[in-house]
C-alpha cells in the first residue's frame, strides 16, 4: 500500500488518507462577507470524489480591520455562522473532515477592502503589499485576541472539526513572527521567543472557547525566502515552542515570501523546512507546494517532508484530480 493512502491517527482526529486539499481562497462570498451559493457549489464540485480526508475551507477574516481583500469569507460576526454550516456539511457530506482557517491580515490588505486604517505589527511596509500600517497598540492586540477565541467559537458552533490559524503568507500573526515586519521594542519584538508572545496568547484564548479536544491546527509562514529573513533553524526552534503550546498539527507554507518559494520551484517546494520541523516535532505535520502528480506527493511522503500533502491548485485547474491520485495508490 502507498503511503499517500494509508490512514493516519492524530489525536482525536483519524485521516483516512494522507491527502488534503489547503485553504485556497476563491474569493466568492458577499459583500458582507457570506457564504455564498457560488461558494458552496466550488466546494461542492471540488469535494464530489470524496478522495481527500480533509478540506481546510480558506482563510476567513475575524475582523473588518483585519480583512484581506474582496469576496473573502466573514468568521467576525455569528451572523456568519449559518452559511459557515451549510459549506461544512457539504464538506462531511462527501465524507470528509472539515476544518475552518481564521485570519487577520494585518498589514496585507488595504483601505479599500477593510474601509480603516492599515494597521500591523510595525511600521514597515509589508513585502507583499504597498501601504505603511501603524503600530498596533497592547489595547488592540488584545482585541485581536478576543476576536481569534470567538472566531475559533463559532467555526466549531458551525460543525467544523477543527479550526487553523493563519501564521503565513505575510498576514499579521506573520508580520510579528517575521523580523521582517517586526521591529518592535516591546515584549512583541526581538527574540523570537518575543516575535511568538501574540501567538501564544492566540492560542490561550482559541484553546479556552473550544475546549481542549478540539483540534487546533496552525499555518506557518516557516521561512520568508527573503533576505534578512526567518530561516529553518528559526522554524524549527517555532514549531517546538508552538506544540509545547498546544497546537495539535502544523500546516508549513511560506511566509513573508507568500505561497511561493522565490528561491525553489517543482514539487514540496516547502519541503526542506517542513522535512526539518517534522524531525523536530512529535505532531503532525503538512506541507504544500507545487505538487501535480500522485507520484510527487508519495515521493514527499516517502522522504520525511510531512504526514499529510496538500494539493490545491492542481485541484483548482481539475477537479477529478484528486479521485485518480487515490486510484493511482491502488494500481
């Protein structure tokens, strides 16, 4: 048996296969921020083989600040939560786990979308968007906190069997984990113990609204790819403080580098530093990245980069692709 289809026990959660299709964002709900009919039918198509053992529904705002741009979901207000059920139903309706992405985005979004000030972890332009933000205020950050905890309430008030965090692709839990985009003198910046002080509190808050069997996944922008920079060995000292914390898995993408490596392409282009923090961590561990074929995802699997592999573009060009990867583990 291929490793690609071999179930996997992680805590409470078991997959049936290693294989999971990211948080993509599509850009299809309301104005307001809600699930739309098109957003459900996406979904929908996209989950008819009922190959992948889990969906990551893309990365939903937890407040208008903190909204990245036009047509993304809404997790900020329990009027949301209706649709956010809908679209976790037809995610189990095809047999599989559901689990829901929250976000700020922090200085990656603009006046335009959010209608407020850019705010962020420092005042330093973010590499993947335009704008100076101010800094955010200790008052603000708390306010963050409070609205990560009722974001994670209700994606588990929704069905959703888990809820991830957003710590990549340049968005604010990034900007502070990154030197890059943070240059604060507080207790938020300088070592990176400090960089990962709001995360912790992130985490505190998600872990007390949902309760301590409830699967809390979290994305890391592991490395920027971008001089000056967060570096593997860096990741990895992250990924031990955060499974100390009590994240259940972490999902390895890009950071500030968003989710391209600039400095590698091809298959697991995210390989190298999701490899190194699964040597690191007794969690599981996903990587992403440049992945086309069935082959590329067990030679990743096979190698070490990660227990469960994430295919999204592919998808998003072919959405048969995911049934013929899992034939293929059968051949």
């Amino acid at each position: 048996m291929t490793i690609l289809n071999t179930p996997l026990a992680a805590g409470i959660m078991t997959f049936k296969n290693r294989l999971i299709y990211p948080p993509i964002t599509i850009a299809k709900a309301s104005p307001e921020g809600l699930v739309t009919e098109e957003s459900l039918a996406y979904y929908q198509e996209k989950m008819r083989s009922g190959s992948f053992s889990l969906a990551i529904v893309e990365h939903c705002y937890i407040l208008q600040e903190g909204k990245a741009s036009n047509g993304q979901i809404s997790i900020a207000e329990d009027a949301a939560v209706p649709g956010l059920a809908k679209l976790a139903r037809i995610i189990k309706g095809a047999g599989t786990k559901a689990v829901v992405q929250i976000n700020h985005a922090g200085s990656c979004t603009s006046p335009e979308v959010t209608g407020m000030e850019l705010k962020g972890a420092s005042p330093v332009q973010n590499p993947r968007q335009g704008g100076i933000p101010q800094e955010m205020t200790k008052e603000e950050l708390a306010q963050v906190v409070s609205a990560f905890a009722a974001a994670a309430r209700r994606g588990k008030e929704a069905g959703y069997e888990g809820v991830e965090i957003h710590s990549a692709h340049s968005y604010l839990l990034n900007q502070f984990y990154s030197p890059l985009t943070n240059r604060r003198t507080d207790e938020y910046g300088g070592t990176l113990e400090s960089r990962l002080r709001l995360h912790l509190e992130v985490i505190r808050a998600v872990r007390k609204a949902v309760g301590r069997d409830y699967p809390v996944f979290l994305r890391l922008g592991a490395c920027d790819h971008l001089p000056g920079g967060n570096t593997v060995a860096e990741a990895v000292a992250a990924a031990k403080i955060l499974e100390q914390a009590g994240i259940d898995i972490l999902d390895v993408s890009g950071g500030m580098c968003g989710y391209i490596n600039p400095e590698k392409d091809g298959a697991g282009y995210f390989g190298e530093e999701s490899k190194a923090i699964r040597q690191a961590v007794s969690i599981p561990v996903i990587t992403t990245g440049g992945i086309t074929q069935p082959e590329e995802a067990e030679e990743l699997l096979k190698n070490g980069a990660g227990d469960l592999i994430g295919v999204g573009r592919t998808v998003m060009q072919d959405s048969g692709w995911a049934g013929r990867a899992i034939a293929w583990c059968s051949r």
